[in-house]
C-alpha cells in the first residue's frame, strides 16, 4: 500500500513531523504550513526512503524564503562518482537548498547511490536522461523504459523529478521560427520522438502512470519547461504559453491524486517581462511553487552568465518565484567545476536573499541590519561572520593590508583613517551640532522680526 504524501496528510488537517520541521526552519505556525501544502502552494520534497535516511525537510512555496537549487552530474565526457559526490558537499556548504543530479554517461545508478546517501537536502533527477542510456537513439525510447526509470529512481530516494510532460505534439509547429529552437535538453529529446513516430508525447499520454509512482514513494513533480526561451528573442513567446497552460492542467491532475507540483520555468527573459511571466504561471497554475532557471536577462556575456541570471532571479524572487535554479559561470560553454559550482550558488544566495528583502522578510532584513551595524563598529570579524562569502570577504581585507596592526584598524585600504566617512561620522559632536542649529534658527527669526 502507498505511503501517503505530505498533501495527503495535510488535506486530512494532519501535521505530519517534515511539516513540523519545515515550520521552524522558515519560522512559520506548523499550521500555517500544513494549509499551505493542501493548498498546493507549498511542497516538501521528501521521498518516503530519504526522508528515512539523511534528508532534512525543508518547503518551497510564497510563505517559505526563496529557495536555491544547484544542478551537479557527470557527463560522458568528464567527472567522477567522487567528484559529484564532493559537488554534493560542496553545494550544501555553500548554501544550496536542493540539489538536482543530472547525471549522464556510466555509472548513473551508483553516483546517485551515493548522493543519497549523505544528502540533506532535496536530491531531483531528468529520468528521461537515464532512460536515454539505454538505448541507441532518442526514437528507441518507449513510454514503458520511461515508467521503469522513474521507478527505479523513486525507489531510490529521489525527492522531485523533472517530467516533461507538457511538450505537445501540436507545440511544435510553434518553435519553427524561434532564433534558438528548443534549448532544453527533455524538450528537444521529446520533440524528436515525437516528429520521428508523429505520435504524442508518451509522458503525457501515460501522465497518470507517471503520477501513481511519484504518488506511491511522495516524489514531487517538477513539470518541466521543455519549450522554455534559450534567447532574449524568443522570450514570452506563442510556444513557451501554450506550454504553460498545458503545466496548468498537469498542475490540477497531480493534486487530484495528492502529488505535490512545482512549475519550472523560463531561461531568457529580459527585464521588462520578468513580472508578467510570475503573474501568468501563478494565474494558469493556481500559485503552484514557481521553480526557475535564472532567467537570463541578456544574451550578451557568456562566461558571466551566473550574473546575468541572478539580476533576473533577484527580480522575479520579488515577484513570486519561490526556487531559483542557479547558473554558473560555465553555463552554455562546459561543464562546471567545483569552483563554478561555488560562484553560481553565492550569485544565486545573494539574488534569493534581495528576493527575501523585496518580499518583507524580518529575518532577512534583520540580517542586514545586523551586518551594517557591524561595517559603522568596525568589528571586522563579525562582518566576516555575518557575510554570505566569510572566506573570500576575510581574504579580500587582509590582503589590502599588509601589516597585521592594521587588519583590526576603524578603516579600510579604500579610504584609510584620514578620509573614512563613516570614522568621521562617529566623532560628531551631536550636542555642539544641535546647539548651533538653535542658534541659527533664533538668529534668523531675530533678523525676521
């Protein structure tokens, strides 16, 4: 017989112990959050089997803080069990609120084995990139090899996967003209089969399939946007909604049978579209937890592409975006590294946090306070402390400064003692200041009359 979900369990007005733990990470009435997961405007990632082993529940929706996702995986071409595992560490050190193995090449079963294993966090999958291991071309996959990956990835422990279900045969006509065609990687596999056998796709016509394992183990469904924009050009365009709201009637099936759903999101959009794309997919989708990649606001700056998406994640953040998957550096050129991984992730720490400070939070904006509180006392190592980077904000000052007397100085090597705004704010006589105020004023008014 199933495990229930965390839905299930909160439509029956229960609190289970993820949903009591859940509330004092965010800080939240436990009821608070068991309505909001009936509502379906909060998910647990929890898979009955993590949630028995390391996994640390933790919630994705609009009353949680915005959450980070980092994507790690070998590739046929490089990377290691060890490697994805130190990846693994990595992101959770530096802040990761799930995790995402997109694991392709050998070894599949074994590297995500071993994630698991020691991951406290939410650990999600693309099952359609395992299935494809298995065969020799894309056409070869079947909608059985699909139920069967994604099986044997829930028993596994994974907490949410990524499905592709609401790439439509009838989309594709739609992307004929786009500059940058179909850019995700599910989509564009999916599309494939589909023109190959000029059938629908099989995710789709076996989703309720797909929804009584996910319902069996409580996998999350993230419904995956496999017509998202890859380009600025492309962005908000016919394919990309009618997507939409085809992850719209996905959204309601899954909460029939009490699946929790996230709804990911486009890549490339600029600015002035940030806002409406959040509105729409939380109007078409109910306020179902709004997961996306960036978005990219500009096309122009490959090797930075962890900034250019962070200005797009901060904003929609603000806006009601409650996960934001990160970019690194070596988005659209390779396969990033242990170093990639960090700076995608403090890029995307500081977009979630603006997000948090825009949206009201008192914990984010009493962190702030405190650290400014802690720049205009000169008590460096509490800034050091209080910083989402400590390391690299503690190397950047010492390094400036080479002699020791000086790294505990009331200055920095920009301004030095003499210039230091804020030292010379602090030696202020306020009451000399206020008493020549009075005396101006009364000389003014003396001279009035």
């Amino acid at each position: 017989m199933s495990a229930l979900t965390q839905r299930a369990i909160a439509r029956r007005s229960e609190i289970s112990p993820a949903m009591e733990r859940v509330a004092q990470r965010e800080h939240l009435p436990a009821q608070t959050v068991r309505e909001e997961v009936a509502r379906g405007r909060m998910i647990i990632p929890a898979n009955v089997h993590h949630l028995a082993g390391a996994l640390d529940p933790m919630a994705i929706g609009l009353e949680a803080g915005v959450k980070i996702n980092a994507n790690i995986g070998s590739s046929p071409t490089s990377s290691s069990l060890d490697e994805e595992v130190e990846k693994l560490h990595l992101s959770q050190r530096w802040g990761a609120d799930t995790v995402m193995d997109l694991s392709t090449g050998k070894r599949i079963d074994e590297t995500r084995r071993a994630i698991l294993e020691v991951a406290t966090v939410p650990i999600g999958t693309v099952p359609i990139y395992q299935a494809l291991e298995s065969v020799k071309h894309p056409e070869d996959l079947t909608a059985d090899l699909l139920l069967e990956v994604i099986e044997r990835q829930a028993r596994q422990g994974v907490d949410y996967m990524t499905i592709h279900a609401g790439v439509r045969l009838e989309h594709l006509p739609l992307c004929r003209h786009r500059v940058t065609g179909i850019v995700s990687r599910g989509g564009g596999l999916l599309a494939r089969w589909m023109v190959h056998h000029r059938l629908e796709n099989p995710l789709y016509e076996r989703f309720d399939d797909v929804l009584e394992i996910l319902r069996e183990h409580d996998v999350s469904v993230s419904l995956g946007d496999g017509l998202r924009p890859g380009s600025i050009a492309d962005a908000s365009d016919a394919a990309q909604f009618a997507e939409l709201d085809t992850l719209g009637e996905l959204t309601r099936r899954a909460w029939e049978r009490d699946v929790q759903v996230m709804v990911e999101g486009p890549g490339h959009v600029p600015l002035d579209q940030l806002e409406a794309n959040v509105r729409r997919q939380q109007e078409v989708c109910e306020e179902a937890p709004f997961y996306t990649l960036g978005p990219l606001v500009t096309d122009v700056a490959p090797g930075y592409d962890h900034i250019t998406s962070a200005i797009g994640a901060a904003i929609v953040g603000w806006h009601g975006t409650s996960m934001l998957c990160y970019v690194t550096p070596k988005e659209h050129l390779g396969l990033p590294d242990a170093e990639d991984v960090k700076q995608g992730l403090i890029a995307y720490r500081i977009a979630a946090h603006a997000a948090d400070l825009a949206r009201g939070s008192r914990r984010a904006a009493r962190w702030d306070r405190e650290l400014s509180q802690a720049r205009f006392d000169f008590d460096w190592n509490r800034q050091f402390a209080l910083a989402i980077d400590p390391d690299t904000a503690r190397s950047m000052h010492d390094e400036t400064l080479a002699d020791d007397h000086f790294k505990s100085a009331e200055f920095c090597s920009m301004c030095g003692p003499k210039y230091c705004p804020m030292h010379n704010f602090r030696d202020v006589d306020w009451d000399a200041i206020n008493t020549t105020i009075a005396q101006r004023k009364a000389e003014r008014a003396g001279a009035a009359a």
